[in-house]
C-alpha cells in the first residue's frame, strides 16, 4: 500500500512539473510587422503601397515596403526573402508557387502607348522603336520578339522620346498621365486611345503567411466597397502634382512604422 500511494506521490509530482514547465515554454508572438517587395522607380506601385499601407493597418499591422528591380521581386518574394509582393498579375501566382495570391483585384493596371507624332501613334508595334520599363509582365508579352529600349523610371522614358532615341513608349496610364502633367505641361505627348491593356493588379503573400490571405482580402474588399482605394489614389496624384519630380532607386523603402 505504501509502495502504491509513494508511485502515485511520483506521478503527481511529475504531472504537476510538466504542467509548470509548459507555462514556462514561451509560446511564438504574432507576426505585426511585414516586409514586401515591389517594382522600383514607378509612381504606379507607389500607390499600390499606399493602398496595402491602409489595409494592413486596418488590421493592426504595419508594413515596410522594399523597391527593386521589377524581374527580381517575385522571385525574391517567392524565396522567402520578403514576405510577400505589393501587386503583380494574375499569371505570377503560376510562376511561382510559394506565393498565394490574395483574391481581391484591388487595382487595374491600365497601359497605353504614348508618342510624340501623330503618325507614329496609329503604327503597329513591330514597326516601331519602343522604349518601355524592365519586368513589367505583359510589356515584355506584348513586345516578344521585338527590341524595346529599357528605362528606369517614367520620366527617363519620356526624355527618351523627347529626343526621339524611341518612337513611342508603353507606360501606365497612372504614371505617364502624371509625368506629363507635371514636367511637359504643353501637351508634347498624344496618348493613343483605347489602352494597349487593361488588367487586375493582386497582392499576394508568401505560403508562410495563408492563414493572412482572407483577413487582407476583406480589408481590400472593404475599401474597394466604401470608395478608399480611389480617394487614396487621388491624394497621390495631388502630391505627385505638387512635389519636385522624385523616383525611388533600388534600394529605396518606405516603412509604415
């Protein structure tokens, strides 16, 4: 009898030790800050930025966002080196299968061809030398098999036409409206109507991250539905109009901390 009450002294002590020790463990805190990655010097993902900015924090959490060259984000992202990608197209989420994309098509991304002379406007793309900026998916779709001159940024490109080095170039209607407006005021530039393409932008995240896709895609939702991500999108435009000309380098972030 004494043998069975000391075993059962043993086995309280033991249950009571490893309750103790499990308190003890520290259980892994919740994630509230992320790091993404987008295409650098292009006022377009500024704004996509500007966007997921709000939506996070409407969530409690805050974000840096990391520019780089356009072909090396998703693959960046995709690796794990970010925490996922500020907006990309639909295609990327099959190039790259550690990235999930967040099914909420918060922004369209619509793209025109701009030219200086009105009769190069109406030409068929193969007939003409294009200048267009480096990792921008459906550009590079669009000019397979042809021989574009790379810019930076959209400033860059529309110098380039300035002094006739390309004949027209594809840019955002987003970016080159803005460029325009702001550093060649007297109308040098003809838009051809309609857009080359117009297509969803989507934000996603890296695999680590899923349980997150459906808390982000409501907040984008949400602001789609109340009408934010185009009064935010004015506001850009309104300081874009009012600033010096600025574009991010490559190694430029901008934290919501």
């Amino acid at each position: 009898m004494k043998m069975r009450h000391y075993i059962l002294a043993l086995l309280v002590q033991f249950l009571v030790s490893a309750s103790v020790m499990a308190n003890e463990i520290p259980t892994p805190k919740e994630q509230t800050h992320f790091v993404f990655v987008t295409i650098a010097n292009s006022v377009f993902t500024e704004l996509c930025g500007r966007i997921l900015e709000e939506a996070y924090a409407s969530l409690g959490y805050t974000i840096t966002i990391k520019f780089v060259p356009g072909n090396r984000s998703s693959y960046m992202s995709s690796n794990g080196e970010f925490d996922g990608d500020v907006a990309r197209v639909e295609p990327v989420g099959r190039l790259y299968k550690d990235l999930v994309m967040v099914d909420v098509p918060f922004v369209d991304l619509e793209t025109y061809l701009f030219a200086r002379k009105p009769e190069l406007i109406n030409r068929d793309l193969a007939t003409l030398r294009l200048g267009m900026l480096r990792g921008v998916v459906y550009n590079e779709r669009i000019t397979s098999g042809l021989d574009p001159v790379y810019a930076k940024n959209a400033p860059q490109l529309l110098n380039l036409l300035m002094l006739e080095r390309v004949d027209a170039v594809i840019l955002s209607g987003f970016s080159g409206d803005l460029e325009i407006a702001r550093n060649y005021p007297d109308g040098e530039f003809i838009k051809k109507l309609p857009a080359l393409y117009s297509i969803p932008m989507y934000h996603y995240l890296h695999r680590n991250h899923v349980a997150l896709v459906p808390k982000i895609a409501a907040a984008l939702r949400q602001m789609l539905e109340s009408g934010r991500i185009g009064e935010i999108k004015s506001d850009v435009q309104r300081s874009k109009l009012l600033s010096p000309p600025h574009s991010p380098s490559p190694s430029h972030t901008r934290s919501s901390q």
